[in-house]
C-alpha cells in the first residue's frame, strides 16, 4: 500500500518502530480512562449510599453496602496500581 510522505509516522522505519509503540502509548491511554470512570462510578456511588435513607439512616451505614462499596474500591485500586506498574515498564 502507498503511503505518502507527509502521512507517514516520523522516525518509522518498519512496523516495530513505529506502528507498535502508538499502540501501546494507546493502550495505557484507554487503560487510564477507563481506571478515571471506575472511579467517578465509585464516588457517584458513594454519595448516593451517603445521600438515600433507609429505615432513618444512611444506607452507607448497611454492612452489605459497605461491602460492595469497599469491592469498588478495591477493584479500583487493583486497576490503578495495575497500569501505574505497566507503564514502567513501557
């Protein structure tokens, strides 16, 4: 396939130098992204658990939600520390 000059990655010489490492800048990128909105979920999630009363209190206040509030956590946490050790190694 022919390819222009002026649409071609600068400093790419073969499909190693250059096609690879945009995809795995994009890669971390998406991975970060997706990391941020798990996080904003478990915010929304937690002032809302803060918010809704139930029986006369919080439902924070539940052990059960404090359980799946503190997965959430967790699996954010996991995600974060997750993608903060593979971009090192990029």
């Amino acid at each position: 396939m022919f390819v222009p000059d002026c649409d071609r990655l600068a400093n790419a010489r073969d499909f190693e130098t250059g096609t690879t490492k945009v995809l795995m800048a994009s890669r971390h990128i998406i991975g970060f992204m997706a990391c941020g909105v798990a996080a904003g979920a478990y915010e929304a999630a937690l002032a809302y658990c803060l918010q809704r009363k139930q029986f006369g209190k919080p439902i924070a206040k539940f052990q059960l939600i404090q359980e799946k509030l503190s997965r959430m956590l967790t699996m954010v946490e996991m995600m974060l520390s997750m993608l903060v050790v593979t971009s090192y190694a990029f």
